[in-house]
C-alpha cells in the first residue's frame, strides 16, 4: 500500500546528481515542446479546455463523478498555465522546472491526507510486529498497514485508491493518457504498486481478507526465522550506508575532474565505485534471498498460498530498484552495469 504520489519524477537537487544524471526533466527525455507562437498557443488551449472527461478508471472506479472532474480540471488548469508560461521561454531548463512544477499540481491532490493516515497507522497498528516485517523487507507504512485493525484497513485502502485515481486523473490531462499509462506500467514493476494497482484497488475487500493473517502474531510465526531476518536486517543497514558513502564520495570525484584533460581517471574513479558497490549489494542480496525462503515458507504454512504470493511480490519486485539511491539506479541503467549474480532477477 504506497502512499508516494504516482506522478513523482526524480527531482534531486543537481548538486548531488549521479554520473549519468541531468538536472530536472520531463518524461519526454528532451524536455516539453516549446509553443513558438502565440497563435498556436491558444489554439492548444482552447483544444485543452473542450476536451471531455473520459468515463473509466485508471485504477479504481466508484469514485464520485464530482471529485474527478475537479482532478480534471486541477490538470487542465496546470497545463493551460505552463502553456502560458512557455511562450517565449528559450531556456530549455526553465521550461522543464516549469513542466514539473505543472505536474506537482496533481501530485498535491489530498497530500494532507497522507500525513494523517501515517500517523494512524502509528497510532493504530501494532508497530512491534510492524518491526519484524520491516526486517523482513518491507516498507515501512507498508508494515504498519499489515497490521492494522481491518476495519482501518480497509478505509485506508480506499481512501489510498481515491487518492491516486484522482492524482492519475489529473496528470492524463496534464501530460497525456498515453504517458500516464506508460507512468502506470513502470511503478507496476515495483511490487508494492503492483499490489495496490492489481490487487488492492481491484478488489477492495483483498486486504481485509489476505492481509491480516500476515500482520497478525508476527512475532509467533516469524520466530523459526528470527536468525535470518535479524542478519539480513543488520547487513542490509550496515551495507546500505557504505554504499551510499561510496557513490557519493565517487561522484564527488568525477564532479572535481570534469574538464581535465585525463578523462581516463573519471572512468576509473565510477568503475572502481561500481565494482565496490556491486559486491555489497552481492551480499546484501544473497542474504534477502535466504531469509526470504524462511519467511515466505512460514506465511506459506500460516497464512496460504495468496498471503505468500502477495507478501514475495510486496518484498522481491523492484527490490535493487528500491533500495538504490534513484540517481544510482539511473546510473546502473544508462551504463548498463552488470549486477551481481545474487541480484539477479531481483
């Protein structure tokens, strides 16, 4: 159950951005199309303005038709205005600020309400046997949210639904129905949002009927693996902090020899870090994966098969994805960098 907006696009601040990363940027890689001229503006606008909502969902249906014309016309308005605000704009930087800056509309879509539901889920949950299935490789809302009284559950779960229904609503007048969907296909490769955009938000009583046996006694049935989880735990925090100190200290580096002349020394300097970090991540994964067999294992025989399905989806999806630093994720993938063979497939 993620509660990060959909629509959220890397924004790090460009003093800390990797070797492969550029400053902000739209979704099209080359940034928005500049609107040369005041006629064409307007005409792009006054087509914007005509378009009609469409009838279906993106995620979640049942929700009052009301709210979503508001989520649309939040996205037209946010696309007129950036319209506006292009015109005559030739610095191609600016132009993709003021994109995201459109974008940000749509992602502040009831963004109170994520703060209120954290904090009742802290107040509601059982956050000891939260801890566990953190350990375990869940996220942290995500754990509270297993152990969560069910008649909470199920009102966060719809409300969380709403949430990012509206929000997708809106950025497909913003940015396109086919770029959402293409936003859509890429978070499904997280496991926490293929979860919520198949399963949760499909079947609204999915998660009072799989999930409370996971977050139930976890401290009982998760007790044949404390071994495991509690090392995983331990080297994935220990690990997880040099790898962090690596990338940083090394992108520092090819930072402060940009424009020497040896441009040699800036390929050792990132090979060297990434070889680093790759080993640690080798160990990191070869212990997520031995105590996942316990883990999945012990749900499997409490719990079920789809409460197991669904936990090694929550976990396994995406997981070097989510436990990477975004720009050093983005480096692994422009420089199509080998992962360590206990990484594979995870």
């Amino acid at each position: 159950m993620p509660l990060r907006s959909p629509l959220i696009v890397d924004t790090d601040d460009d003093s800390v951005v990797g070797v492969a990363a550029t400053k902000r940027k739209s979704p099209s890689g080359g940034g928005p199309t500049r609107v040369g001229s005041l006629a064409m503006r307007n005409f792009v606008v006054s087509l914007l303005l005509c378009l009609r909502p469409t009838g279906s969902s993106w995620i979640f249906s049942g929700i009052p038709a009301q709210e979503l014309d508001e989520a649309r016309d939040i996205g037209r308005k946010a696309k007129v205005d950036y319209l506006n605000n292009i015109v005559g704009q030739p610095d191609h930087l600016k132009r993709n600020s003021l994109y995201l800056d459109g974008l940000e509309q749509c992602n502040n879509i009831d963004r109170n309400w994520t703060d209120h539901i954290q904090n009742e889920a802290l107040q509601h949950g059982n956050v000891e046997n939260a801890v566990w299935l953190e350990k375990a490789g869940m996220k942290m809302f995500t754990s509270l949210f297993m152990t969560l009284p069910e008649h909470h559950m199920s009102r966060i779960a719809k409300a969380a639904c709403a949430k990012h229904e509206k929000q997708l609503t809106c950025g497909a007048e913003f940015e396109g129905a086919e770029i959402t969907r293409k936003r859509i296909d890429n978070l499904k490769t997280i496991g926490n949002h293929k979860m919520m955009f198949e399963k949760e938000c499909n079947d609204i009583d999915y998660v009072t009927t799989v999930y409370p046996c996971v977050g139930r006694g976890v401290d009982k049935w998760i007790r044949p693996c404390a071994e495991d989880v509690n090392a995983y735990s331990t080297i994935r925090d220990s690990v997880n902090q040099r790898i962090g100190t690596t990338y940083d200290t090394a992108v520092e580096k090819v930072k402060a020899l940009k424009g020497s002349s040896n441009g040699e020394e800036d390929i050792r300097t990132f090979t060297q870090a990434m070889d680093t970090i790759v080993h640690l991540e080798g160990t990191k994964c070869g212990l997520f994966r031995k105590m996942r067999v316990c883990v999945l294992r012990q749900i499997l025989d409490n719990c079920g098969v789809e409460a197991m399905k669904a936990f090694n989806t929550s976990i396994s999806l995406g997981y070097l994805r989510t436990e990477r630093l975004e720009r050093l994720n983005l480096d692994f993938e422009v420089f199509n960098y080998p992962v360590h063979p206990n990484c594979v497939g995870l």
